[in-house]
C-alpha cells in the first residue's frame, strides 16, 4: 500500500476550506495504474462532495479497476446532495477504495462503508488515519452520546 495517495487527496482537501463549513474538508483521489487521474475535494453546502467532485473528471472515460482513497467515509444518507457512497456503489470502474477513517457522524457511522462491501467493493479503512484525523477532528460532526 503507498500513503501517497491518501496523502495527495489530504492536500487536495485543503482546497475545500472555509466554502465546504459546515461540511467537513474532505480530499479525494482516483487512480488508474497507480496514477492520478482525478482529484476532488468537498465544495459548498448543496454542491458536490470530494468523491462526486473526484467522479466529474473521469466521466465518461475507459478506465477499468480504479483505486478510490478518500480521507472520509463516503456519506451513506441523502442530504442536500446524494449519497456518495450509492454513487461509488454504482461505479463499475471503481473497484478498491481506501478510506482513512470513519464518519463518527451518527448518520454514517459504518454505513456508507456497508453500502461499498455490499456492492463488491474491496474496502480498506485506517491508511495514514493518524495524518487526516489530526486534520478533520474539528471539522466532524460526533454523536452527542455522555
């Protein structure tokens, strides 16, 4: 496994603040044949997340077994935009994804990481976990549990 992609779409979710508040800043990366063919990252409430941003780039293009690493688990619910994960899940080309940590939001919580295994996806979650949680930790909506 190589960080450099996780780290790429760290970077990348950068690009996403301050527009992206209250949604957290979240990076995106595609690769085919270990090179970077997309990059996303989260844009204002009502537009796209980094996954769907990252998904516009190669629209329309042949490129079979992509690898997905995004620095949070792709959203599970409708809200103001769909569900990303539904729309990775529907995504033939898209085969492996990594995710860096999960959405401690009450709403997700494991769910969209479900919606990917059900799918077939090969889903691995925890690549440089440490790196993008010292970054999004103040960003994440937590469950308001004592």
């Amino acid at each position: 496994m190589n960080d450099k992609f996780m780290l790429a779409a760290l970077a990348h979710s950068r690009k996403a603040l301050p527009k992206c508040l209250p949604n957290p800043p979240v990076g995106c990366v595609i690769v085919h044949s270990g090179e970077i063919v997309a990059l996303g990252y989260t844009h204002s409430p009502g537009n796209h997340h980094a996954e769907a941003d990252a998904l516009t780039y190669i629209q329309g293009q042949d490129l079979p077994f992509l690898q997905m690493y995004v620095t949070l688990e792709p959203c599970s619910f409708q809200g103001r935009t769909p569900s990303c994960a539904l729309a990775i899940a529907k995504d033939p080309r898209i085969q492996e994804i990594y995710v860096s940590i999960v959405d401690p939001d009450p709403r997700n919580q494991g769910k969209g990481l479900d919606i990917l295994k059900a799918a077939g996806k090969i889903v691995h979650v925890g690549l440089c976990a440490e790196e993008v949680n010292h970054f999004l930790e103040k960003y994440l909506l937590k469950s308001l549990k004592p």
